[in-house]
C-alpha cells in the first residue's frame, strides 16, 4: 500500500482565544507535520453559532501567526460546508443509515448517554434529531486502532456510545459528521489533538467508513491524542474554566514553556531566543514518543 501524503490539520472552534493547552495542541500537530516534511492545515469549526465567541476567528489566527505556526493553503470554514454535510447525510440516509428522534434530553440523560435505539422504528416526523443507525450485530460495531501516543485503543460504538446524533435538533449539524466529512474532504492523513477526543475517533472513523473510505483508507490515518494540559489544581486548561490567556509579546517563552510541557527537552539557552529559531529547533528534534501518556501532568501556572 502506497503511505499516504502527510497532512495535519489544527481544527479550532471559535469559542475563545487560544490558551496554554490549545497552544499545546496546535504546536504538535504543527511539529509532527512538519517533522514528516508534510502540509499542516487549518479548519475553523465554527458551526455551532449558540457557542461562538464573536472576534475569536481573528484573534485565534493571530495567535497562530505570532507564534510562527503558518498554515498551507487556505483556510476552511465550516460554517461554509453545509452543502457537503447535507450530501453526507443524505447519502447515509439513502443507504437506510439514518433515522429521526425526537427523544427529550432527560430521557437520553437517563440512559446514561448510551441510545437505546428508542426511536429505530418510530418513524418520527416534525422537530427531531438525526442519527446513525449502528449495526444489529454489536460485533460488528468494534472499532479499533492503535495510537501514537496513548497505544492501543478499542471502543464498541453499540454499547458504549449507541446511535448517535449526527444533525442536532435545532438543525445544526453535530461535531462528529463535521469532522468526519471534512477530515476526508481534506485527505487528513494525521490528526493530532487533545485526548478529550479519543473517544470520539471511533465514531468518526465509522462515520468515514458508512461514506465510502475503504478498511485500508481508514487503517492508514494515524492519530496521535494529546494528555490534556491541567492547571496545578489538576483542572483541564479550558475556555471554559478561565485557562490563562496567553500573553502577546510571551511568544517565545509561550513556545518554549509547550515544548518543556510535551517533554521534547528544549535547551535552557532556547528560551531567549526567537521564536524562528526555536522551531526549527522543535521541528529538527521533535519526538512523539516523548510525549507523556498520562493527562496529569501540571502546564506552567503562569503560561
Ligand atoms: N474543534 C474541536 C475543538 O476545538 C477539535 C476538533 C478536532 O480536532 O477534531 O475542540
Ligand atoms: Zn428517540
């Protein structure tokens, strides 16, 4: 089998400016793809208008910029694919795929976030969600593959994550079809981002399956999840938690401080040095293999 072309992608959602453990994340893809002479992407995943910070597009890409992490190509917007993410799910819906549910969310919650099927045969009509139908077999609903930093992975979608939604209720479409559609969309050959998103991988990978990627296609996409940057109280570093923002005119120290966090073993000397330098360093030294597995390892307080 031919290896595929590398190609990474940073896939941010416009719900704040970048903070210490974004920043973690957009540097590794950036230095994986790089490291493997390979393109690195940029998707905006704005199509969730109910979330959106208004001004975070620009400032997100202009903390990219003064970092120094330049994408290839242009940019792609979500909010601008719906086209593509009706054709998905239309074709999934014409290969019986797909089906309405208009269950509250107090039932789901009751589930414990794992669909039971409720509305397979309920032929809904009117306000409802849409969802996958997975396999009867819950066989074959396993879906494995190893990652580069957390190792092997294995989820049965039937009975730990059940049907799931791929158009929300209120019309928009879910995180899951928009990332699948657009990873493949855009030959994603490596995706490198947060653990928060392990369990969402087999998902997309089906996903990509019922489009039409072959077995081989979808064995060779590797990924590579992140431990999750936490603060000293062991909180992940979020939008939502008040993560630290990250202090323009610091772009180096910022550079340097993510470098240490992955354990890549920046010199002392490098800190001071600009931040061109300090990437071409990363990118000539960067290790994968370095990267700590476990989430629990403290970011500078002061990132
Ligand atoms: N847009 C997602 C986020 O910001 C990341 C999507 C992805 O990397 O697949 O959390
Ligand atoms: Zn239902």
């Amino acid at each position: 089998m031919e290896p595929l072309a590398y190609i990474g992608r940073f896939a941010p959602s416009p719900t704040g400016p970048l903070h210490f453990g974004s920043l973690v994340c957009a540097l590794a893809s950036y230095l994986d793809a790089r490291h493997h002479s390979g393109q690195w992407l940029v998707r905006i995943e704005d199509i969730d208008p109910p979330r959106e910070i208004p001004g975070s597009t620009t400032m997100i890409l202009k903390q990219l910029e003064s970092h120094g992490l330049l994408w290839d190509g242009d940019l792609l917007y979500q909010s601008q694919r719906s086209d593509a993410y009706n054709r998905a799910l239309a074709q999934l819906d014409n290969n019986g795929l797909t089906y309405n549910c208009d269950c509250n969310r107090q039932r789901v919650a009751e589930l414990g976030g794992i669909y039971d099927g409720h509305c397979r045969q309920r032929q809904v009509s009117g306000d409802s969600a849409v969802r996958l139908r997975l396999p009867q077999d819950k066989s074959d609903a396993i879906i494995a593959f190893d990652d580069l930093i957390m190792g092997g992975y294995q989820q049965n979608l039937a009975s730990e994550v059940g049907d799931f939604v791929i158009k929300r209720r209120d019309g928009l479409f879910s995180y899951q079809l928009a990332v699948a559609v657009d990873d493949q969309f855009q030959n994603i050959s490596h995706i490198v981002r947060g653990a928060d998103l392990l369990s969402s991988t087999p998902r997309q990978l089906y996903l990509q399956r019922c489009l039409g990627a072959s077995a081989e296609q979808l064995a060779a996409i590797q990924h590579g999840h992140l431990p999750l940057a936490v603060n000293s109280q062991g909180q992940k570093l979020s939008k939502q938690n008040h993560a630290p923002a990250l202090v323009p005119g610091h772009e180096s120290t910022n550079l340097w401080a993510a470098l240490q966090w992955l354990q890549q073993a920046p010199p002392v000397e490098l800190q001071t040095e600009s931040k061109e330098t300090i990437l071409s360093w990363a990118i000539a030294n960067w290790s994968m293999a370095s990267i700590p597995k476990i989430g629990e390892i403290s970011a500078p307080d002061a990132a």
